[in-house]
C-alpha cells in the first residue's frame, strides 16, 4: 500500500485530468472504441452483446431515446452492467488494502465511518426516519469495509477534482434536461438506478467510498448523479490502481473505456444506447464557463445548457 507523496501528488494529478478531461472533451466520440467498450462491459457481465447500438446526439437526445426504449419493453441492464461490474472492480482493488490493515486501523476507520453515517442521519448508506427502519439497518449493517485514514487522504484530491467538473457539465446538462424531474428525487430506472428507488443499497461499495471521501450532503440522492456517476466511480478505481498499486477487477474496462471514448451510455437487453459529446464547451481565460445567456454547451441536435454564474472548472 503506497501512500501519496503530497496532497495532489503527479500521478493523482494525471489521474484527476484523465477523468476531467472525459468529462470535458467535445471531440466526436470514437464508435469503434465505444461499441468494442460496450461489448466488454456486456462480457464482463455474463450478458450476450447487444444487437445494436443507437447513437444520440445530445443527452437530452438519449434521454428522449430511453423512454422510447423502455415503452417498447427492453429491459435494463445498468445494475449488472453499470453498477455491479464497477462495484466489482472497486472491491477488488480495496481487498489488498483492507487486508494489510491492522485490527486497530479497522476498528479506528469502522468506528469514524458509523459516527459519521450516525451523526448526519445515515445509517448502511440509507436514511432512517423511524425506529423500525433504523433497527433493520442495525440488524443488516453496512456491508462494505470502511475507508482506513490513508485510503480516504488519496482518494479526496482527485475525486475533488473530478466532482467539480461533474457539478459544472453534468448537473447543468441534466437541468435541461426536464425541470420537472430534477425537481424530484423519482427517477426512470434506466438513468441509473434499475430498481427507480433513490436509496443506495448496503452493499453499493462505488456510492460508500466516494460519500466518505468527499463528506457530501444529499448528493447521491441528487438526480445529477443518478443520471451518470460513472465518471467519479471510474477516478476512484484509476486512484486505488494508479497510487495504492492495487489491481482492480478487469470487469472495469469496458465502462472505462466508454467514458473515454463517448458520452453518456445506457445498457438495455438487446440494445445499448450512447450518447455523443458535446460539439463544443465555451470556456474564458479564467477557466469559467460562460454564463450571461450564451450558451456553455452547444450539442449537435441544436439543444443547449447554461453554465451557473461563477463556477470555476480546474485546469485540464
């Protein structure tokens, strides 16, 4: 287990730029890339290949795309192929880890990560508003190993990074998207979650490490997120192979290798659909997205989105 050499050491400062420069990119999306990503992801899953593959130009245009998938009756595969291959992946580069640490770090990092999931209203990952339900999360805790001290000082710097251009692409996208669904935490299942539920299962290792690390309010229920948290899953298993020289489960590289290469995606039995890049991203010499009415992101089917006043994107 080898720890940083300073807070934003050069390897998690590659590591940071890889995933905000994906997050960023408005170079067209590489299909050959994409589509051979999608295949592996399916492998990796134990899922026959999809028949097909249907490119939209915009997320708002996926988004238009999915609910036409999911009328027709195609059945999802995001848990499977989304969650589950990456939750994988992340509990494997973490075995190394948890199996170096000594029985006192384990009791030091379970103790600081129940308080902390006590004392701001969680307990397993999930909110409890009575006495019922927090005896059953008593009874089935949190199934995943805690973060240790050192896992939590390397992780935090990148995923700071990364969630920063999240806030600043992702979340304004998905205001375009429909005012009236990000007004509420009721998502389609295909955005993320197959079971439409906004509660994190207790074994849902990707949401559990990256809330610890970043100690954020609410914002794995905030739809944003639930539309396409790859990104950050992705930059937690790169930072644990990259600095913590552990290996993560090969299922990965597919849904790596997607992100790299295109937009958005979404698995579906027979069918995968994924989304373009935008064509092109306004940024000043300061590194603010414009705001002021021009449009921060132009997609290719005409649509936009605008930038919140302020915000700062880091340096690609």
């Amino acid at each position: 287990m080898k720890p940083p050499t300073s807070p934003m050491s050069a390897q998690a400062q590659a590591v940071a730029n890889r995933w905000t420069q994906a997050a960023l990119s408005c170079e067209p999306a590489d299909h050959a890339r994409a589509e051979a990503a999608v295949r592996l992801a399916y492998q990796a899953a134990g899922h026959p290949e999809p028949s097909r593959f249907l490119w939209c130009p915009s997320p708002p245009a996926a988004m238009e795309q999915l609910h036409r998938v999911i009328d027709d009756g195609h059945t999802s595969l995001i848990t499977s192929i989304r969650r589950d291959n990456l939750n994988r992946s992340l509990a494997a580069a973490r075995a190394p880890i948890w199996e170096q640490t000594s029985k006192l770090d384990r009791f030091t990092a379970h103790g600081d990560f129940h308080q902390f999931m006590e004392w701001t209203g969680y307990y397993g990952e999930q909110r409890y508003d009575g006495v019922e339900a927090r005896y059953d999360l008593m009874e089935y805790p949190y199934r995943c190993n805690p973060v240790t001290e050192l896992e939590g000082a390397t992780l935090a710097p990148v995923l700071h990074a990364v969630r920063q251009v999240y806030d600043l692409v992702h979340s304004p996208i998905w205001a375009s998207i429909d005012r009236n669904i990000t007004a509420s935490y009721t998502l389609l299942p295909a955005r993320y979650w197959d079971t439409g539920s906004s509660i994190v299962d207790q074994d849902d290792e990707g949401h559990a490490v990256v809330r610890y690390c970043l100690n954020p309010r609410d914002w794995f229920f905030d739809p944003a997120w639930n539309f396409y948290p790859d990104w950050l899953l992705l930059a937690t298993i790169d930072t644990y192979q990259q600095l913590l020289e552990t290996t993560p489960d090969p299922a990965w590289e597919g849904c790596r290798e997607v992100a790299l290469a295109a937009g958005p995606w979404w698995p579906f039995a027979d069918v995968a659909v994924i989304s373009e890049h935008p064509t092109s991203l306004r940024v000043d010499g300061q590194g603010q997205l414009h705001g002021e009415g021009e449009p921060a992101v132009v997609w290719l089917d005409g649509s936009q989105t605008w930038a919140r006043e302020g915000n700062v994107l880091p340096p690609p």
